[in-house]
C-alpha cells in the first residue's frame, strides 16, 4: 500500500481557451499561478502544489498528460519498474511547473500519464496569503470557489483491463465497480488514500480510447455544491446534472459543461473507507437502473458524452 | 396593520470611504447602482428597489437616514399623521434615489427617518440579469455574496420610550423584549412582518442619543454565515463575535467591524411569527447572562460599542 | 391587506392509518397532542397551535378541512360576510380541538375549508419543553424534525376561478402564476404573508374536484432536506422526486407518498416578498418546460397524481 | 507508512450508567448491539465493524482501552516486535467481541492500548438494513445521529514523550503541534490518513496521567453539528463549547459533557493531507492566544478539565 500519494495535477485541452479561462477563473474561482505559451497553471485554494490544473488552448477538447504522485522516491522507483515491466512506459522527463523528473507512461487505454516525487509546495504572495498557517492559500470566496483538484474520470473501451493495470501496477486500491448482466465491466473506482474515489474509469459508449469523461473540483460542504449550481445557473454555464446525490461512492455531484466542451463536476462528501481489507461493492446492472441515491434518473448524455467529442 | 411594508434603505457615513466600499463590494458581494459625490448607492442580488445602502464618506461613522416604505398611499398619510400628531415630523423631503416623496421624522432618540411609499423597482443591466424571473439580480457569488439588507439596530438612550413610539405611532409589532431587573428596557425587537426583527433598539451604555450598534445583512442558509467568517478573517476584517445563534429572535449570525467602524451582521435564520396575537416574550436580567442560544457568552464590546464612537 | 393570517391546521385522510401515523411520527418526527376516535392530532415542534395535522382512518386518501386563521376577531366577521356574499358560505361550526367558532365554506372547486379566530396556543408538557422561551416545543431531532406546516396544494378543474375567489374573498396575495398558451391557467401560488406560498392551486389533470396535490412541512435549511431523502430512502419511503430547487417560489423540495398514498413534501427556502406592490410573476408553458431551478425534469407523476386518486 | 490503519474502537467508563446509555442512544443516536454485563456495545450508522464504543458501567470515568488495528496480519506483527522493543508491551489478549487476538500496551503516559487486524465486519439486521449497499447501517436520524468513532484526544503529563512513541513506535503521522515558548509540546495532532486528526495528545494541566480529554463522533456536516447543539440544549445536555471551528487541524466542533462526566465532541471537516511529505504544522503560544478559527476564545474548562477528574 501507499505506493501512490494522490492523483494530480491534470491538463486539459480546450477549443476555447479565453472562455474557459474565464470559467475556471470567475466562476471556479481558481487562481493563475502561471502563463507560458497557450498554457495557463490553475490553482484552487486549497492546492498544496503550486498548480493542480494546465489549461491549454487547443484545437480540441479532452485531457492531456494526467500526473500521479508517488508515496517516496523509492516508491517512485518501484512503480517506474513495474510500469516498465508492464510494457507501458514510456520514459523520463523532465517534469513540468515546479514538478522534478516524471515517467511518462500510458494506461492500456492510452492516456498519457506522468509518475513523479519531486514537486514545490505553494508559496503564496500576500494577497493570497491566508491567516492560518494549515492552509495553503487564501480563501477569496470568489464564484464557486473550488477548493482543489479532487478526482478525475476518464473513458475506456475495456474498463477493467485499465482497472487492472491501475490496481496491480500503480498500487490503487478498488473501492465500487459495476458489473453488467453479460459479465463486462462499466466503471471502477479507485483511491489511494481514504476518500472514496481519486480515479475512475467508465465504459467509453462510443469504444473510443483516451477520452475524458470529467475533472472534479471539491468544495467543503453541500451547500457549496447548491451554491454553485446558483452561479452557473445565473452565468449560463451549461448544468448537465443538478446537485444529487450518488449512489456509488455517496457523493454529491454537480455536472455541466464549462465553454470547451469538457464536463467538470463541483463535488463533496464521498464515503470514507477506513477498513484496510474493505471488500469492493460490486453494482449490478439492475441496481443501476435505480437512478442515484434518491432516485434521480441519470441523464442519458452522462453515458455517451466524453472529450474530444466523438 | 401593516400600516408598513419594511425598513430600508438606509445610510451609513464613513470616514474611510474607499475602504468601507471596497469591504461592501468586494468582501459583502454587494453591487454599485449608482455614486453621487461622497455617496455610493449599492444593492445586494436579492435587493428588489435599486439600492439597499448609501454609503457616505465623511468625516465621522453611524447611521444617516433610516427609510420605512409604507404600505401604500393611503397608509403613507395616515402614518405622517400620526407622526405629526406625535410631534416628531420634520415635513417632507424630496426622496432619494429612485425614491418618491418621503416624509421626514425623528425617533425620540433623534435618528433621522423617512418615511415614503413610491419607489422604483431594480431593473438589472444585461451583465447582472439572473435566469430567472422571479430574482431581482443576478447571484455572482462574489464574497459573501450578501443578498439584501435585513435589519437595523439602533442605539437609544430610553429604549422604551422609541419602542412605543414605533408600535405606536408607526406600526410596528413588538415580537421580544429584555427588561432589567430595575424595570428598565435594555432592548426591543420589532418587525412590520412575519420576520422576527427589522428594527431592533438596544440601550445605549453611553447614554448618548442617535448613534448606531448594527447593519445586518441577509443570505440564506447558516453556511453562507460560516463561510462569510473564513472569507472575513483571511481578508483582515475584524470578527467581533463569530458565527453563533442568538437566544433572542434566533437569528445566526456573524459581526464584525467594516473598515469605517461601523459594526455590521451577515444574518440568517431567526423564527417566524405567524399569530396575529402572538405575546410578545420578555427576557430577564438573569436569561439574558446565560448567553447566546449555545451558551456563547456576548463579547463586552457588544454591549458598549456603537458609532459614531463615544 | 392582513384580513387572514395564516393557514392551517389541515386534515388529512388515510386509508392505512396505522402506517400514516407512524410515518408522521417516526420519519416525520412529529408529536402526538391528542388522539380522538379514527383522529389523531399532530404538531410539529415548531407550531404555536396544539395541531397543525389531524390524521384520520378512513377507507379513502385525500384532504379534508383546511384551516384559516383570520387576523381578528373583527377581520373573520368581515371575511364570513364576503363569502357568504359570494354564495360559497355553509355555516358555522363548533370548531375543533382547540380552536373556537369556525365558519364552514368551500371553494369554488368544492374543497372544506373552515374560517376561524380563537385558538389555544401550545403548553408543552415537560417533557417537550424547549429550552428557549420563544420556541413552541422542544427539538427532539426524531426522523426529519419537522418544524410545522408550512403550505397546501390543492388540485382544481380551473384554477383561476379558485384563485380568484382566494384573492377577492378571502384576501390571498398572489405571488406567482402559470399561463398557458391557451390563456388558460395553470398554477397560482398565494401567500398570507411575506414567505413565497401558503396556498397553491394547480390543474387537475383529471379534470376531477376536490383533490390534494400536496402537504408541505418546513425545516430551517436545505440540509435538513437532503438529510430527510437519506431518512426516506432507508426508510423505504417513496421518493418521487429528490430533493432540489424549484423555479416558482424558490422553494428547496423533497416530494413522497406517505403509506396511505398521499403526497407529502419537505420545504425549506422560498423567496421573501418585502414590496407591498410586487407584481405577479407569470411563467409561461415554454418557460415551465426548462424544469425546476437548476433543470432538473418534473417527474410526470407530478402533474397528474392527486388524492384521493382517479 | 500504513503500518496502522485506524483507530478504535474505544472503552469508557461512567459512573452513571443508565444516564450515559440514554445519552449515546437517544441523543447521540448510536445503536445498542450488544450487552455483557456493565458494557454496552454501541454503533453509529456509519461504522463498518460492530461496535466502536464500549460504555462501561463503573463507579468512575475516563477511557478504557483504545484501540488501533493494524493495516495488515504483518504490519501487525512488526508493530507488536517495535512496542515490545520499546518496553511497553504486556502481552497478548483475547479480544474483544467481534475481535480477534489482541496485543497489549501501554503509552508512556500509560493509557492502555489494544492493537489487532482480525474483527468482524457489520452485519445489519433487517430493521437496520441500509438502502445503499455501500453504507454500513441505516440512517434513522435519531437524534445527532453520529455517524461513528472520529478521533480521541488524550491527556499527558509530557506530550512530546507520548508523540514520539506514537510516531516511532506506531506509527502515526504528525501533523499539528503546539509548542509552547519554553520549548516544552502543548499538544500533538496525528493521523494514519489523509483525515487531519485521529489521536490527539494534549498536555494535563494537573499533571496527572491515563485521562482522557475527549471522543470525537463525526457527522458529514456543518449543519449536523448545529442541529446537535439545538438538541443537547433542549435536552438538558451541558454545552462546554459552541460550535465553532478550529484554528488547528480546521475541525468544526461542537463539546460538552455526558452525564457521566466525560467530555464529548460531535465533529466534522477538517483538513485532508495529500502531501507524503506535509510539514508539521507548529503552532506558537502566542498564536494560540488569537483563539479558535474565528477569534472564538477556548472556555478555561478545556484546558483543564479532563476524566477521570482531579
């Protein structure tokens, strides 16, 4: 255990990238911690990193080089080995904003990861400077002030083809899966820590690899996820799904689409999972058609739509 | 009744004018509808007329004039009326901002009044439309994001004396009240609705006349409370009493010191009043030292500071 | 203005009286005042009256008489001589436990309503007296805790007629209304006071009289509604539709079928009416068709279930 | 890392067992699962093994055995190798009920401590069944309704000699210290998560040792925490501290004292740490004077006080 220390930080491509800048500035609140070329490092204020998101101006949408941060620099050898001995490496480079050497691999389904140790914690200037010294940066409140990059879910043709990968090679624990009536499986949650989920994989409805299916800000409280929905409702930011609540992995959810095309979801709450031999929920394909936790039918375009759009 | 519809707007002087509208635009979320020379006119997203506080910069802190919207035309003269016949009118003035003629007056404490029924309803500029219809403003979530003006707290040498002047001479109703063990009244809560406070008249430990405790502004759950505490304390507001429910109308609440020195309320919650004949409660000397609702025992400053200061 | 105060207390009819009952004690959380042959009377700890419910055993599901409150003793003179001048008028009765002389009419669409003054207000016995001197009962936190009755929506043939009849005789303002593009109405939300809605009227889908669309009882903040559908769902309560944000009103929701098939909601939220000559917002059917606040679809079951059912 | 996976369950020993029982069942809202004797075996909704709390029926207070399991059969024999190197084993037990072999200890302050691996996971009956699947037990919503065992704070005579047991011996991560101006440790805040604190060293200002400050019950929420204080203070529950936030660890609390005299903590938030590499946060005597989060000055009782008294 304890290979991997969190997931993080992600880039995403955006088609256009001044609206998107704005969406993740004015209404997720997040702060620019820095600019280079079509680049912009995107920080929440509870990040301890420098930055946890790369917004890249882009001809396309979807997500670009996911990051894993390793427990150690042993650790970091040892999953470079195992990677390697998996046959998805890709080799050393040199890391990114305040982030030392990473190993590029890909997951089987073939987006790009970077495994790294090495990173800079966030040093706020003064008008960021918060007054309490465990936390790293100041809390403005502006728009839904996304406190930090929380989960990421990406598509796959073969769910658990990558689950495996992620569980055997990268050292995630499973906490939730579904498992549909002919035996094939349509997502997986995994974590590194206690938090119900930091990386999921569901089924890519058009059989497509390396898509996007959403990046998850958190925010403390529910109400902040209402809140939120207040806010985008009035910005006319397209709300995918209304905040409810999840049946896997009991978080509340709010969905849209910021201006790219890319889904992003404002989340809190999630079950904790303290017991160290936790058995994996597995959901059936019946126990799905539910809806979420109170009841509330999935939208259909949560199953088909990933970026880059199909 | 309902001789009068609600309190408000109201005027506040400060002697460091630009910081004080910083602290309301920036920190309380509030809107600039209009500024005429030393005056800024500003709005909270929920504020139905177009502005809910004048700001003043001037030379000294408190309240100026405090506005009381009558119910209608004919509740208007009745009031001025009985004013008159009080002997505490002044004559009428030719309004403010978006305000038709209002009629001037004194408490017997000798805050300034005006009292008025024309008035213009907000009509929000494109950028600050909200979706839906049945909202004056847009929500933008900016800082606290407060969403209008809730109620004043005034100071009063004779607590009792403005009290029953304001049952019954302008209508109000007396929901709760502290009376001493000398006899004397230390506070009055009175409200035009079914809102448990709109005008509330503490004693004034200086014994001097017209000055100010408070100006509370609402937003809707305790969360917003809690979090307008973290975005004060990282932005160098000073707290004066940190959130907690009052004993007395149970209010949540949050106070702190806007840069002019005028102490101001974030506030939710509180009862409801549905009886027509509902008794009006009476707290004693010896309730009132068991604190706040939760035991919280009221800072000293809260029952001496008021502005402008002595 | 000010002629009624406000509405309740409500009977309700079941058809499984044993499980209704426990339904509004234990999930619910209210308290049992008194019990009267196939009636039992219920309060929540909010309410100032002994009842706010009366439950009865019957063979059939629905509404029976829906209380008013008059303002004075002088105000239900005026408002009995207004109905009975509108033909709708059938007596006085004795009035019910606790409440003194109520007059018996029926609206237009033939549901009982019953006018009245004089009530007894709560004496908790010592087990359920609260702490505060300004609360009714104590906070036992049972199930959902309910605070009181907040609002009833009552099913008619034609809307209008109804909501005219509550507007002209009985002395309703009215806040909110849907029309359709046939010019027909669709919905009309009425209030006594400044809170969003007391009295709602929408379509019945049937074309049937008489009907119950909804009773709705308050808790203070939106948690408490999502913590109700976690209380329901474990519960096996029905939930037609999950807790979030209504476009009319503003209302927070969370709608069930309690055992004996009535739909009951949990409310918190609703905008404040502060202006004496707010204008009626009109939504229109295309407007109706975005769904609730953030978007989320109406569950068909909604337009077109009542009790007692077709 | 990882050597240990969680803390508790945990003993505590009241000398009014009746009274202390109808506390954790009626107003904290944990679930009885079993009884021997003077102990009773209680449950909050959300723990996943049986029982997290053993109320002892005793002729004095304070806490029992802690205990920590193991993160795995080996990491529990390597911890059992490093505490009997430390000098502070005493051997092998039997268990507990739903609990496997269990080895013995001391910490230098001489609180008794059980470490194992094997328990047994719950297994609900009907009337307790959740609906999700993923949930331990139902949410009846009794009471506070405490989800489960959080975190224990324990007092010392030396602080810094107990930390660094933990941290060396155990295992535990240090992630708050307070560190007074004469060098001597005030406090110790450590975790085996990402979760801010799970057991806590405080310093005992008598001088005493074996006691216990306080155990920690979490609910998800904010809200949750207020709506406890609203039913401790109508049921008579002593409030020593008002809910509120803390400067360390971020925690919201609310504190008082059960009726056997043991202090208790309802609790949410707090920070999650991410970072492998966190620096210990070091809190100076002088930043402790500013008070809690939000400038809320700690009661005298707090740092006094603690079980068994004095």
């Amino acid at each position: 255990m304890s290979e991997i220390a969190h997931l993080g930080p992600v880039e995403m491509f955006t088609p256009r990238g001044d609206e998107s800048l704005a969406f993740f500035v004015d209404i997720m609140g997040m702060e620019i911690e820095a600019q280079k070329g079509p680049a912009t490092y995107l920080r929440g204020w509870g990040d301890y990193q420098r930055w946890s998101l790369k917004l890249i101006a882009s001809d396309t949408s979807g997500m670009g080089v996911l990051g894993i941060r390793a427990w150690s620099p042993a650790a970091l050898e040892r999953r470079v080995a195992a990677i390697e001995a998996a046959g998805l490496g890709e080799g050393w480079a040199g890391g990114d904003l305040g982030r030392g050497p990473s190993y590029r691999f890909r997951d089987p389904d073939g987006h790009r990861f970077e495994l790294y140790y090495e990173c800079e914690r966030y040093d706020p200037p003064d008008h960021l400077r918060p007054a309490l010294k465990n936390v790293p940066g100041r809390y403005t409140g502006r728009g839904c002030a996304i406190k930090r990059l929380d989960h990421v879910n990406i598509l796959a043709a073969d769910v658990r083809a990558n689950r495996e990968f992620c569980v055997d090679t990268l050292g995630y624990r499973l906490y939730e899966r579904i498992e549909l009536n002919d035996g094939s499986e349509a997502g997986a949650w995994m974590s590194a820590s206690i938090a119900a989920h930091e990386l999921i994989y569901t089924r890519d409805a058009r059989g497509l690899t390396g898509r996007l299916h959403h990046l998850a800000f958190w925010v403390d409280t529910r109400e902040e996820c209402l809140r939120a929905a207040d806010i985008w409702l009035d910005a006319g930011i397209e709300i995918e799904a209304a905040p409810s609540k999840h049946a896997i992995a009991q978080g509340f959810f709010l969905y849209g689409i910021e201006p790219g095309g890319n889904r992003v979801e404002v989340t809190t709450g999630g079950r904790f999972v303290y017991a160290p031999d936790e058995p994996c929920v597995v959901w059936t394909e019946e126990e799905r058609k539910k809806g979420q936790a109170w009841g509330v039918k999935t939208v259909e375009s949560f199953h088909t739509y990933g970026t880059p759009p199909a």
